[in-house]
C-alpha cells in the first residue's frame, strides 16, 4: 500500500460530524475508510476485535467517541483505540472533543499523550453545541412540534453549525499547520435556548416556543417514554453541568483553522426550512 493509498480513518463515520468529514476528504480525492457497526470492515467502541482491521493501513485517525466523552469510561476507551491506530502506522490524530466536560479534557490529555509517545501529531477539535442538534438530531420533533422543553436557563451557548466542525476537522486530518493545536470551534453569538428556538421562526420554520422544566422532571418523562437510563444520566448531567455558563465565551477556532469567520446559526436553520427539514408536524 503506497502512502496515497492509505486511507483516512473516520470513526463515525455515518454520525452527524463524521458523514461530513468523509464527504470532505473524498471531495479532496482521498481514500476514506467510514467506521461504523454496519461498515467495511464493521467497527464498534464496545467489541475490540473489531479494532484491528479498522486501524490497519490508516494514515490519519477522526476520533468521534459516541455517544459522548463524558459516558463513564470514554477517555480509557478512546486512549487505547488512538494506541492501537498509531501502533498501526497512523501519523495523525484528530479528536472531536467537547467544551466544559473534565472527562473531555481528561480524553484530549491521554490521546496527546498517546500521539506524542508515537511520534504522531495530534491535534483536538473542542466544539460547542451543534445547531443541527434542532434539525437533524434528538430535539427535532420537539422543534416540529413547536414547543421546546428543556431543562436550561438563561445562560448562553455559541451554538456550531456542524458544517464547520466538519471542515476544521477535515483540514486537520490532511493539511499542514494543525499539529499538536486546540481549535476552540463555536458559532460567533452565544445564545440562549429560548432565543435559539425564537431564531427557528425568523428564518422561516415554525414558530418554536421555550419551555424551561425542571431536571428531575425533565428525566423522568424521559424514562416515561422508555429511554434508557444511562442516556437520561448523561443528558441530565450535559444540561445541569455543563451549560452553567462555563462555555458561554465564543471561541476562535474557525478563523484560527481556516481563515474565516464561523457560520451563524441563523444561516443553517434558513437552509433547513427551505429544504423542508423543519415541518410543521413531528416527524416521528
């Protein structure tokens, strides 16, 4: 296998980041190798025989843990499979790692460690809170319904558009200039909930109310309608801890990787309405 044959490893590769970095770097003409349960050669975090024939061959690594880096025993997991991928001949590491959560840091402190140990260069993609979360991910019936209810308060988030990380990561994964970095990638307004939903109306999706609930509440509707309890813990743990106004500061990370500014959210949820991914019933 000569060193243009050698694929880019993308762990997620069918998640919301990771179907966009793909699309990016085969854009580029390169040779990419998506990782998920249903892949060639199938890839799962939790069955480690499956790790070799995903890292075999591979140049560069996107490290995107699902379904969050602060589910008990991320950073270990996540440490040994970025061991494996440079045991394996990988060169880079590019880890999608989140803002505010230890577990997080935790994660970015032994993947460098890993790489530097190596001789591969890392480089970490430390993002907010994605918009598409309104439009493509776990609120999207909420938001078709018009009514967004959740446990947050006034604080705000510089919601990403995922698009973004994806091109930071994408550029991380193959171009010169990003090693051993930390690119703090969020949208340029931090803005609350309410106002996030009040932004879906403005560009022309259905008006959404907010809802502010109580958490205890909140959770317990959620395993009301059968969701599995440690995806309640974990959810309640993102809404109570981490949105406490620790990463409510807008980060330079789009214009440090790329030379530009980030994308609003605005600019999204347009283009989500147009397409007709917001409608004015639930989807499911």
């Amino acid at each position: 296998m000569t060193e243009t044959d050698r694929p880019v490893l993308v762990l997620g590769g069918t998640g919301r980041t990771g179907r966009r970095v793909a699309a990016r770097l085969r854009a580029r003409g390169l040779p990419v190798r998506v990782a998920s349960r249903a892949g060639t050669p199938p890839f799962d975090w939790a069955d480690r025989a499956t790790w070799p024939a995903a890292v075999a061959g591979a140049r560069a690594v996107y490290l995107c843990f699902a379904p969050d880096l602060a589910v008990p025993g991320a950073p270990g997991t996540v440490a040994d499979l970025a061991s494996a991928a440079v045991a394996a001949g990988a060169e880079r590491l590019v880890l999608l790692s989140g803002r505010g959560e230890p577990e997080a840091q935790d994660t970015e402190a032994r993947v460098r460690a890993v790489a530097e140990s190596g001789g591969a260069a890392w480089t970490v993609v430390r993002a907010s809170w994605f918009v598409q979360n309104l439009t493509e991910g776990a609120f999207r019936d909420a938001v078709a319904a018009g009514l967004l209810a959740l446990p947050a308060g006034d604080v705000g988030e510089p919601f990403v558009d995922a698009d973004d990380v994806a091109d930071v990561a994408a550029a991380a994964l193959v171009d010169a200039g990003h090693a051993g970095r930390v690119h703090e990638v969020t949208g340029p307004r931090a803005l609350t909930f309410a106002e996030l939903a009040a932004e879906v109306g403005r560009a022309g999706g259905p008006p959404v109310r907010y809802e502010r609930v109580p958490a205890d509440a909140w959770a317990a509707e959620l395993r009301g309608l059968g969701v599995p309890a440690e995806e309640v813990a974990l959810m309640t743990y993102l809404f109570t801890t981490v949105l406490d106004g620790r990463n409510s500061a807008v980060g330079d990370g789009v214009r440090q990787a790329l030379g530009r500014p980030p994308a609003d959210v605005a600019g999204h949820l347009r283009a989500a309405a147009l397409a007709g991914a917001l409608h004015p019933e639930p989807v499911g």
